[in-house]
C-alpha cells in the first residue's frame, strides 16, 4: 500500500517514518523547499524512539503534489488545520477514484472544511474524506531531518463525510493505523477535539509567561495549574452538552486522556484534569510556545474552539466559557476569529437545522 503523507512538520515525518519503518511505500510532501530539503539531503528521516535512534529510508520525497498522490490509496494530511485550505486546492486537481483522503487531525469541523471546499473548486472526483480526533503521534521535531515519539495515541476516533462510508474506510485505515475506532459521523470526532478543550485555556490563562519567558516552560507541567484546569474543565463541559443535545454519548476529556495513554491510572482516578496533566510524562517535557503565534492559538482556537462553538450556536445552545477564550484570544492577537477562523460558511453548514446536519453528515448531501 502506497500513503502519500502531505507536511513534513511534527506529524508528517512521524507518519513518514513510522510507516516507511513498517514497509508501506510512503510519498512525502511538503510545499516548503527549506522542510523537506534536509530530508532529501540526508536521504530519510532520523526517528528517535524508546531511548534510541534509527535512520529510516523514505520512497519518495517531493514538492510535487501530483507525484505524492500518484497510486496512493490512503491520501493522509497531517498540517495544521488553518493549512487546510491551501491542500484544498493543490489536490483537487489530482484525486482518483480508490483513494480516501484522511485528515490527522481533523481539529473541529475539518472533513465539513474539505468536503465544501472541494466542491466549490467543482469538476474534480471528491473522495470520502475521513478524519481521526486527534494526531496518531506526541511527537516533536528535534532535528533538520530528525523527529522524536515519545507516544503512540491509543484508541483513536474515526469517520468519514459521508458516514455511510466509515466502515468501508475503516478496513483500509486500520491497515495502517489499527487502534482506530470507528464512530457515528464527523460531528463525533471534531466535537472529540481534545487539544481544543486543553490548548487555549493553558495559553491564554498563560499569556504573560509564553511572551515573558518565550516558552522556556513546561507547558503542561507547569503551566497547567489547579485554577487553568478548572477552565479547561468548563470548556469540556460545554463540549457534553453539544454532544446531549445531539443524542450521542461520549466520554469527558479526563477519559479520553487516560485512554490515549497519556497519564497514569492514578492521574485518571484523581478525577482532576490538574493531576491528570501532573502525571502525563509522555507531556511532561514539552516546552510552551515562544510567542502568541503558534497553533496553539491558530489553529486550536481559530480551527478548533471556535467551530465548536459555531455548532453549539447551530444549536441554541450558550456557550460562555468558550466565547470568552475565542475573544480574549482575538483581542490578545489581533485577528478576529468569528470572521477569520472556520466558521459555519467555511464549513457549509450556515443556517443549518439540527436535523439537517445530522443528514448532511450521514449522507454528504
């Protein structure tokens, strides 16, 4: 099985390297020359696991959007959410029939983003588009051509637009990717976006230390203390009403937390989201972001806070908590989220029904 991988950042070279390391036959793209020429410089990725190193071949390492799609089964996207739309463009012209198109992740509302965005381009094949709730790997960069796993995310949700293909897509992901779990629709694995729960609390309640200290804090660790986590804690909150007034049943974000493996059993059985992040030693180490300007703010809360909230107002439902992250994280920035972010048009689902949607994402039309 060929996967073209598409971003060369954290994610993509874990993918890449991972995978090539298991025997599938990878294409790797990125649009940055400066990304991926290390890479082809050295001819494969370093990947740094389990306290040693190995040096991993990869099949193909391009620029060329065309070349990486060519006979790949599984097309797996791995940037940032707020890149979505560039990928948008550069694939339509090149999709085939047989392939699937997976977002890793998909934040909040991305395989709604791709589905309406390729549609708009029109003329091209739109294939199912799925998307996990979460990144497959806790990975970071250490190198030019060098990444580090320090954990592989158990249990991952997964679903495609239009739901009735999840299980037919499911038997082909799982090849891959075989702790994936498949779920009812795309509304279950983006409002199951548990960096959008945890990120902007952690950031914006931290926003004199990211800029102060330029991110030289563990960010988890240290960062995340008992009145942050109480936030964090609201926002989820809010994220289970949405999922009561769909009628879908899902888990707090403490328990998808412990069941991803990234805290102990006694994290879990504290009940607090506080001890839970004290006890994650896959998080501990991981440093803040060094300015405002990061993902963290982009794309958690542009692309990841925001479309929820969007859904929830879809729904009549009052969100407080999470309006006043997205304004505060506006206001801090400069960038007007409500207007700039992934809203409800970018998603297609502007003036939506409750039972509208649920049809929408069942059947894709």
């Amino acid at each position: 099985m060929k996967v073209a991988v598409l971003g060369a950042g954290n994610g993509g070279c874990a993918a890449a390297a991972d995978l090539s390391r298991r025997g599938f036959t990878v294409g790797l793209y990125s649009r940055r020359k400066e990304t991926l020429q290390p890479i082809l410089d050295a001819g494969g990725i370093r990947l740094v696991e389990n306290h040693s190193e190995e040096f991993v071949s990869i099949g193909a390492v391009t620029r060329n959007i065309e070349e990486a799609l060519k006979d790949a089964q599984i097309v797996l996207i791995t940037v940032p959410a707020v890149a979505h739309s560039y990928y948008i463009e550069m694939c339509a012209p090149h999709l085939r029939e047989g392939q699937i198109i997976v977002l890793n992740p998909g934040s909040t509302g991305g395989a709604l983003h791709l589905l309406h965005g390729l549609r708009q381009l029109g003329g091209g094949y739109v294939p199912p588009i799925g998307e996990t709730n979460t990144l497959t790997y806790v990975c970071r960069l250490v190198g030019e051509s060098a990444v580090q796993v320090t954990l592989h995310q158990k249990n991952l949700l997964f679903s495609t637009i239009p739901a009735t293909d999840t299980e037919r897509c499911a038997d082909i992901f799982r090849i891959i990717y075989p702790q994936i779990i498949p779920v009812e629709n795309v509304l279950v694995t983006s409002l199951s976006n548990f960096n959008a729960i945890m990120h902007p609390a952690g950031t914006i309640m931290n926003i004199g230390w990211v800029e102060f200290a330029k991110g030289d804090f563990a960010y988890y660790y240290e960062g995340n203390t008992p009145a942050v986590c109480r936030i964090i804690e609201a926002v989820d909150r809010e994220r289970l009403n949405i999922f009561k007034t769909f009628g879908y049943s899902t888990l707090p974000f403490l328990d998808f937390f412990y069941r991803a493996g990234l805290t102990t059993e006694k994290g879990y059985k504290s009940g607090s989201v506080y001890t839970a992040l004290q006890e994650s030693e896959p998080n501990r180490f991981i440093k803040a972001p060094q300015s405002l300007d990061h993902r963290y703010v982009h794309e958690d809360i542009g692309y990841g806070l925001l479309p929820m909230m969007e859904i929830a107002g879809l729904l009549n439902l009052k969100t407080p908590v999470m309006q006043a992250l997205v304004t505060l994280a506006s206001q801090a920035v400069g960038i007007d989220f409500l207007n700039e972010g992934l809203n409800l048009e970018k998603m297609g689902i502007a003036g939506f029904s409750k039972d509208r949607l649920l049809t929408y994402v069942r059947e894709g039309k």
